[in-house]
C-alpha cells in the first residue's frame, strides 16, 4: 500500500496509439467518514464525499451537514455525496426526497444512490451499499448487494462507493477483510480508472496493481479513534480520449 501524497493524473479511455494532446485534467477533491466533521479541503474542481458524512444520520446531522455542503459548493464546479452506513436519514428518504435533493443540486450538489452524473465528459457512479455488520444503514448481505453493483455501468470512469471491495484497503484492525466479494466482481466487470471510498478508517491509503488499470484510494478522514486527521486527496482525471502529461 503506499501512502497518499501528490496528485496522480489518471486518464479516461486512453489508447497509446493516440496523440498527447494537452488538456487540463479534471481535480477531484475526495474525502470519506467526516463524522459531521467539517475538513479543511484543498483547491479542485469536483468535491467527492464517499459516506459516513454524519455522526448519527439524524435529520440535525443532515441539516448542518448540508449548510456546510451549500456554503462550501460555492468553491467547485460541482459536489458528488454518497451515503454510508452511520447516515440513517438517506436510507430512510430515499434517493427520491425531491425537497432536500432538488435544493441541493440548484447549487450543483448531486446526491448518489445507485445513480450517475457525467461533468465535464467524467463519468461517475455512487453507491453507498456495504456488506452486513450489525445493524446499520445501507447494509445487506454481500449476495444481495449484487442486484445493486450489478446497476454500475460499464463506462463508469469514477467510482464513488461507500465501502471497499474485497481485498484491496479494507483490512480491519481486528485482521479479517471487510471489503464485498460482489462489488470486487462489478469492478472487474467495469474496471473504473479510479475508485473512491472509506468506511474501513484504518485502511485509508493507495493501491494501484500494474496489471489492473484501476485506481483505489481509501479516503476515510477520520482515523480508527475517530479523530479526523487523514487528510483529503486530490486526483486528477483527463475526460474522453485524452491522454495525460507525464
């Protein structure tokens, strides 16, 4: 695993017979497991906040996390959320509670529940499942969350789930992989150049296997006490068939 550090530009559909053409990269901001924390975020285009957004999911939690959300939206070209296992009022709304959610996309908020947005020719997909433990939100047993993965499209470049997938940062403390067979399934289906999530703190890191193009980066803020002290990532990402700088 190596740690997070500088920016690493990823390109989408690239092909080594094409001519480098200089673009400037999109630049994800992604962070995870706030716990209604407010983390001082770095310059970027598109804000990622892949679950555990609140402490205890009430709709006091939500509230003062979507003034910060509108507050802080004002700074990017747009802000994907998706939900996580401690965030009870997404899974008791719906991803249809057309009141909050319509508000938050007139400032470019887009809530992600098994849906996508494509900005800028990026195309991204959240999903806040994870496999059962104890009784939390969004949780299933891991062959059930295939009816949910198997919705991620194909030509997915970014995505944006709560959860790891099995055996790739999601190494518990206690030892046992937390990760889902079945999202680790989808992914290899879709083989996403990055993909986003956090929910195992302890695990936060980058893991990239020269033999998959995949990206995976563990963006968990808080860390296994809860103190938030991981700091956001920046990822750069090239959209259509443009070819990155190196």
């Amino acid at each position: 695993m190596t740690r997070l550090a500088e920016p690493i530009p990823v390109c989408a559909d690239t092909e080594e017979s094409l001519p480098r053409i200089p673009r400037k990269p999109l630049r994800i901001v992604a962070t995870s497991d706030i716990h209604g924390y407010e983390p001082k975020l770095p310059e970027g285009d598109v804000l990622v906040l892949a679950g555990d957004l609140t402490s205890h999911g009430t709709a006091a939690n939500v509230d003062k996390l979507s003034r910060w959300l509108i507050r802080i939206a004002t700074d990017f070209k747009a802000v994907i959320v998706v939900a996580g296992n401690h965030d009870w009022w997404f899974q008791e709304r719906g991803s249809s509670h057309g009141s909050r959610y319509g508000y938050w996309r007139e400032h470019n908020i887009y809530y992600l529940e098994d849906d996508g947005v494509t900005i800028e020719g990026v195309r991204f997909w959240g999903s806040p499942w994870t496999p059962q433990f104890y009784n939390w939100a969004f949780m299933d047993d891991d062959d059930n969350l295939r009816d949910h993965f198997k919705l991620i499209p194909n030509d997915t470049d970014v995505l944006v789930t709560h959860g790891p997938m099995l055996g790739i940062l999601d190494l518990t403390e206690r030892g046992p992989n937390a990760g889902s067979f079945q999202l680790a399934m989808a992914i290899g289906r879709v083989q996403p150049k990055v993909h986003i999530f956090g929910h195992i703190h302890e695990a936060y890191g980058f893991h990239k296997d020269p033999d998959f193009p995949t990206r995976f980066y563990n963006v968990a803020h808080c860390n296994l006490q809860y103190a938030p002290v991981q700091p956001p990532v920046t990822i750069d990402i090239l959209a259509g068939r443009y070819i990155a700088d190196s």
